[in-house]
C-alpha cells in the first residue's frame, strides 16, 4: 500500500520502520522539513518528504502528532479521495497540549477529531507506549503476541488498520465504532498495559469513563517525577506502571 506518515516521533519513526519493512511504499514527514528527520525512521525503505507529498497519491494517512497541529494538517486531509483511510495515533494530555474545551466536557478524541477533519477516522496504535512499541514486537502467532485495539465508523477503515496492525509486529482488535473509542484513551485498562488479544474485550469493557482523566493525569505526573522531562523510559517500566494504575 501507498501510505504517508505525517509525524516522525516515536510512534511514528516506529511506524515507518515497521511497515516499510513490510513492503509498503511509505513517505514520512515532519512539521520541520525532510532533512531533519532522523536516519533511523528510514533504514528499512522509508522515504523522508515534505507534510504535502505524503499526504500526496497514499491509500492511508497516518497522523501522529499532537492535537495542536491537526488545523495545520487539515487542508491536506481535505484533499484526499474519499476512500482513503485516515488514521489517527494521538492521545489528549492537557498538561502538553493545553486545555480543550471539548474534550474537557467529555467528547471523545478521535471523534473531535472526525468532526475537525470532516471525514472518517481511524483510531489505531494510541494505546502502546513508544518503548513498547518499538521493543515488544512479535510474529503472528507468538503466544506472547500483545494486542491494540482500533475503532472507526467505516468497517473496511478498520480492516485496513487490523492488517497494517498485524505488519507492525502486534495483533489488532476490532473495537466497534469511534463513539466507543474512549475505552481506548489514556487512563483506560487498555492504555498502556500490554494485554493479549483475548484480554482486550474485558479490559475495554471494564473502562469507567468518569475515572480516565484523573487517571491519566495521574499517570503523567508520576512519570515526570520519576522520570523528568525528555527521558523515555523501558518498555517494562512503562507497562508495571500503567497496569498498577488500574488497581
């Protein structure tokens, strides 16, 4: 598949690696220019272009950037075929992205998002942490193969995204529609934890909307007591923390 990757953080240097190692023709891109995008993003055939040339002739766009640059990207979803499939990575921390009103009332991200956009969405690769994701890949079939759930309104969105899911190293799961997705934010019992395919629809199930935000906003400030600003830490630091927050 043609895809364009507009991010190249963590989960989005991750994503070009992965899936251009998969034989998927990818463009990645940044806020910054082609050049400054790091080698590692685009050692296994990814190729570094501008914000307009990824978004540019792809069967997918990928967002995976913070919510305060979705205005700037906008035009560029605007311009693509209706049946291109746009997928979203981002999560809302106020505390990084600055307060929005809508979502501080309850709306749910991704579907902001659709509404900002004006198209379909995808939400896909927003419940692993960036360590996890680059360390914790495993072929199809591996008993200890951990799983992400994705939620769209379009059903062959979502089958897309499984597919893209599986070439990234880790199972996807079909968690119903965007209006549902909030089971996948931060603070959920997904978020974060690492689960196994068959302990994805319990734990989205067990998600207590009331309780998500105060959970996440638990999570970041015990990360950035321990960790500080800047420090990434190992994948299995990431997970014992987010699995203890759910007790």
């Amino acid at each position: 598949m043609k895809i364009g990757i507009l991010g190249a953080g963590n989960i989005g240097t991750t994503l070009a690696r992965r899936l251009a190692a998969a034989r998927h023709e990818v463009k990645v891109a940044n806020s910054r220019g082609p050049e400054t995008i790091a080698a590692k993003a685009l050692d296994t055939g990814a190729r570094a272009t501008t914000a307009e040339e990824a978004a540019k002739d792809v069967d997918v766009l990928i967002l995976s950037m913070p919510q305060t640059a979705f205005a700037k990207v906008k035009p560029l979803v605007a311009a693509l075929p209706n049946e291109a499939v746009v997928i979203d990575t981002s999560n809302y921390f106020p505390q990084r992205d600055g307060v929005n009103p809508a979502l501080e009332a309850g709306e749910v991200e991704s579907e902001w998002l659709q509404t900002l956009l004006g198209r379909p969405v995808v939400k896909a690769w927003n419940a692993i942490g960036t360590a996890p994701f680059a360390e914790n890949d495993k072929p199809r079939g591996h008993p200890e193969r951990s799983a992400i759930p994705i939620a769209g309104d379009r059903a062959e969105d979502r089958e897309v995204a499984m597919a893209l899911m599986d070439d990234t190293g880790f199972d996807g799961f079909d968690a119903g529609t965007l209006a549902e997705s909030w089971r996948q934010q931060p603070g959920s019992p997904v978020y974060c934890t690492n689960l196994r395919r068959d302990q994805i629809a319990p734990a989205l199930a067990a998600a207590e909307r009331d309780r998500l935000p105060k959970r996440r906003d638990l999570s970041v400030a015990i990360f950035a007591e321990r960790f500080g600003a800047g420090v990434n830490p190992d994948a299995e630091t990431i997970i014992r923390i987010s699995r203890a927050l759910q007790m």
